[in-house]
C-alpha cells in the first residue's frame, strides 16, 4: 500500500458534517444519529472544512462538572463558555489530502492516535473521511485475502 493514494480508495465513506453556527443540542442529536463516527466534521457552505469534533469533546462539554476542579480550569472555562459547534472544534485538525499515499495517513493516524481522518481535495474541500476500519479493508484487498478466506479462518478459531 506504500504507492496507493488516498484518491484510489474512492469513493471515501461520507464525513459527519455539521456547520459551525448549529446548536450544542443538534450537534448531540447529529452523533446519536452517527454512532459509528468517533469526529464530526465542521463545514462551511461551499463544503471547506472548518474544524473537526471529536466526540469525547463534547461529551467533557456537557459533562463539565464532573472533572476534578484542578484539573484543567483554563481548558474548561472555554469549554463551558461555549454556546455553538464553532466554538468547540478543533480549527486546525490533522487531515489528509487525496493525493497523500494510504501510508502517510496511517503514520498520520498513529502519530496522533486517531481513529478516522477527514480527506480533503487541493482546495480544501471534505471529500469524505478514511477511517481505521477503510484502511484495514484496503489492506485485506492488497494482501490477496479475501472476505471468504477472512470467514474461513474465523470458522477455524472457533472451532479450536
């Protein structure tokens, strides 16, 4: 996979998108919608990507008053003050660009123990998101292992 771009694994799974304008409670209502997704992605309107959030963010947002009171006032007091998505995400996250190998992404994911990265186009503009799970499959299918084989050997574990 060390040659293989980012733009082969097309069509990329679809980001989570939200705008940075939309409530706390729609946000909320957007990841129980989305419970395989571990960030959303924040867009503009032209489909640029603003910022990313993670989901363990917003849950120490709302969760707030359960952290140990020393830990972290400074971090918390942003988060509490917070009424929208723009003011949660993380505007500068780590993305991927199409034309990047799979192999810079997976150092990228590592690097910084990430589940999924959003993709973007030379402009910038989300194209989807690649996640552990879609590098893993990618990897399946350049190693020759098919999904029958992948079943097989499951049978043969259980079976022991």
């Amino acid at each position: 996979m060390e040659e293989k771009k980012l733009a082969e694994l097309r069509p990329l799974p679809a980001a989570v998108c939200v705008e940075a304008d939309e409530s706390l409670e729609l946000l909320v209502r957007t990841v129980l919608d989305h419970t395989e997704s571990h960030d959303l992605c924040v867009v503009n309107e032209d489909g640029g990507l603003l910022g990313v959030i993670n989901i363990k963010r917003i849950f120490r947002k709302i969760f707030f008053h359960h952290t140990d009171p020393q830990v972290m006032v400074r971090h918390l007091n942003s988060l509490v003050s917070s009424e929208d998505v723009g003011d949660i995400m993380i505007a500068d996250p780590v993305i991927a660009v199409e034309t990047e190998t799979v192999d810079d992404a997976i150092r990228k994911m590592i690097a910084h123990d990430l589940w999924e990265l959003p993709v973007v186009d030379e402009r910038g503009r989300l194209l989807g998101s690649i996640s552990i799970h879609t590098i893993l499959e990618a990897w399946l299918q350049t190693e020759g292992v098919g999904k029958d084989n992948a079943s097989s050997s499951e049978s043969k574990l259980t079976q022991s």
